[in-house]
C-alpha cells in the first residue's frame, strides 16, 4: 500500500499519513495485486461466509486483503458491517421499465448508512496512529456512524452539523451514540474548510471523504455485490452524488476486481444528483473541466445537500474509466420513487431514492436501454428523515392517493368516504 496524490502523482508511503499533498491534491490508496490470486481470493472471501464474531464476519474486513493488509487485527473497530441485503422487485422494476434491477439496501448497515463501510476502516486507521479524538462535518449520516465507531473503540467524536437544511434524525442519532455535536452556521463544505484549516492543531483525526481510508473502506460495497452475483456484475451500477465519496469507491473497487480477474468486464457507472444540488452532473453535462462549486445548494434529500463535493476529480476518474453518465432529478421525482421503494417493502432515506429516480429518467431518455440490467445503491435507512415521510404522506396527499386508489379498483370513494367519517 502506498498513498498516491491524485493531482502530481507524488507517492508517499501509507504510514506516513496525510489527507492533502504538498502540492494541494488529495491523496489516494494504491495497492500491488499482482502476487494475489483470483480463485484463492474467491475461496477464502466464501470461507469468511460462515465466520463468527471475528473481525472477518464483518463485510468490510472479509476483503482484508484488498482493503487494508498491513492494520493489525487488534486495531480494527468493527460492528460487523456489511453483510446488507440483495433485493429485486417487481414494482420498481415495473417503475423502471428495465428487465432487472436490483437494489443493494447499504440501509441495513449498523447505524442506517453506508457510511459504515469506510467508517469502520477509517477509525481503526486512525486508532491504529494513536489517536482519540474523531471528526467530521455531516449533513447526517457520516456523523452517526462516526459517532458509534468511535463509541465502540472508546474514543470520542466531535461533529460539525450545519444549522439548516439537514435530518434531525441523524443529529439525535449522533447525539445518542455520545458524540460532541457543534452547529456550524452555513454548509456542509464551511465544516469540511474548517477542517482542513484547524484539525491537525486540534489532534483530530478526519473522517470525512478526504480520508482515504475512508474510501478505501467503502470499496467493499461492490466486493460483497460481485460476491454476491458470483462475480458476475449488471451492465449499470447507479450511485447518488452528494460527495462522491461512494462513486470514487465504487469505481476503485471496480478497478481492484477488473484488475485481480475477478470480473471479466467493468459495470458503467451512472452518478445521480439532485436539481437542487448538481455541480458536478452541470460539469459533466456541459463538458467543464473543472468543477463551479455552488454556494448554496439547496435539496429536500439532505444527504445530498453538498455544493463542493471534495472527491469530485476521483469521481471523474471513476466516470472516465467505466464510460459512465450523470443526471440530475427534481426532488418531486426523488420523493415518488421513495414512495416506490418504501411500498415494495424494501424502504431508503430520499438520498438513496435518487438513484430509482435518476435511472428512470436515464431510461426514459433512452441513455440506458430497457434490456440491460442495473444495480441500484440505497444509502439510507428508511427512518433516517422521519420529516419526509409526515410530509409526503401528509393527509391531502394521503387522500389524494386514496382517491387514485378506489379509481384503479373500482370502488366508490364516496361511500367509504362517509363510513368513515361516521
């Protein structure tokens, strides 16, 4: 393992960490997998199948090898993540109109997120260097899960929250697990410059997408899909865009089992964005080399409430290498295909819903073909943001829909209208 800058291509050894390069450019985690084996890989990741209570029953650390080889066992802080649920169903693929999709519920992770993939990786790096104290700034989730990994390695967690425009279900989750929350006024990208300003002289360790290891972490998100699928991928992997953390790691890891032979082709990869808060899909839509923060983004789904995402250049890297595709949603279509996605039983925060959304768009305007498949990423669990489910299923939608209903069914609205009222 070595630690790669993106910009210059400077290459520093792993343990002699540091989030940015000299020359401004954030670092990456590159590793030498020419003396593994494919199929030896394959039979020791199904052999971790069957583990229990050791740090290889957890989805993340079964891939050890390809995440973080050098972390002794006795650093890893680990709530067994991963291991999150494969599902298909008929009423989202009939959403869709495409011949199969699935959807890969990252909800059902420990704290509701899939930020626990990286998270888990990231605080035992950092246990690994001696530090106590953990950080980041968060619209929600990030916050959460750093909160309870750095509970369960009896750390502490100080978190930067914007006062507006985010899910106080996630805030009281972080608050719960004993972090330090601090409300910042403005964004989530104001938290992330403090940060890179003020965390080395405070001695905290940065959880954020800046991290690395964070990344490398959340790589193991389509190790356990492939896995899954023995090793055979769908044609698309759809991803919501907020930091881009989880498409840079999506894309490294699709890179990782290319590479290794564990795939025989790389899946495309198509990053969905909110209307409210789009600047790298305007970037990549209107053929821009670089990306023109927005200063105040504004979206209902909070988790993708970000103007200034960090990992934007490794996100375009990911694009690039996989001939990927972006689109931006309305938070009107991001909130029906939540409606979609809850009533099929399987549920997700509208962050996550982004990704239905944005494939149905994608398919609509004939970008993805009907005939391939597709992979679905859910961020979130369904309780995440309790405040989007009382308003949309607020009493003039929820009678409204009653209404469409009885008309689909033939059943007369009046007369069960009155019953009850009596």
């Amino acid at each position: 393992m070595k630690l790669v800058c993106i910009e210059c291509g400077k290459s520093i050894s792993y343990d002699n960490f540091s989030y940015y390069c000299e020359c401004g450019g954030l670092f990456d985690i590159v590793q030498d997998f020419h003396n593994h084996d494919a199929e030896r890989l394959k039979r020791l990741f199904n052999e971790r199948l069957s583990e229990r209570m050791t740090p290889y029953a957890s989805g993340v650390w079964r891939y050890k090898e390809l995440i973080f080889p050098e972390l002794p066992e006795e650093f890893i802080v680990t709530k067994y993540e991963g291991n999150t649920g494969l599902y298909t169903h008929q009423l989202i693929q009939d959403y869709i109109g495409m011949r199969k999709i699935y959807l890969k519920a990252q909800s059902e992770n420990p704290s509701g997120s899939f930020k626990d993939n990286g998270m888990t990786v990231a605080v035992s790096h950092g246990k690994s260097l001696g530090y106590k104290k953990f950080t980041c700034t968060s619209t929600g989730n990030t916050s959460s899960s750093l909160a309870m990994y750095a509970s369960i390695g009896n750390s502490d967690s100080y978190i930067f929250v914007p006062n507006k425009d985010i899910s106080m279900n996630k805030v009281l989750q972080t608050i719960a697990y004993g972090a330090h929350v601090f409300s910042i006024p403005g964004t989530y990208d104001d938290g992330i410059e403090f940060l890179e300003k003020y965390s080395e002289d405070l001695g905290l360790y940065v959880c954020n997408s800046i991290n690395p290891f964070r990344i490398g972490g959340q790589k193991s998100i389509i190790y356990e899909i492939a896995q899954y699928l023995n090793w055979n991928l769908p044609d698309w992997i759809v991803v919501p865009g907020g930091a881009l953390s989880n498409a840079t790691a999506l894309g490294k890891g699709l890179h990782d089992l290319f590479t290794l032979g564990l795939i025989d082709k790389l899946p495309r990869i198509a990053i969905i964005q909110a209307e409210g808060a789009s600047p790298f899909h305007q970037m990549i839509d209107q053929k821009m080399k670089e990306l023109i923060p927005d200063g105040s983004p504004y979206t209902r789904a909070s988790a993708l409430n970000i103007g200034n995402p960090p990992s934007w250049k490794k996100a375009k890297h990911a694009l690039k290498e996989t001939n990927g595709i972006t689109a931006s949603v309305s938070d009107t279509e991001i909130l029906n295909a939540k409606a979609i996605i809850d009533r099929s039983g399987i549920g997700c925060e509208p962050a996550s819903a982004a990704t239905v959304a944005g494939l149905r768009k994608l398919v609509d305007q004939q970008k993805i073909d009907k005939d391939e498949t597709a992979l679905c990423i859910l961020t979130g669990n369904i309780l995440k943001d309790t405040d989007a489910l009382k308003e949309y299923h607020s009493e003039d939608n929820m009678v409204a829909t009653f209404k469409n209903t009885l008309q689909a069914t033939s059943l007369d609205y009046k007369t069960i209208q009155n019953y009850h009222e009596c």
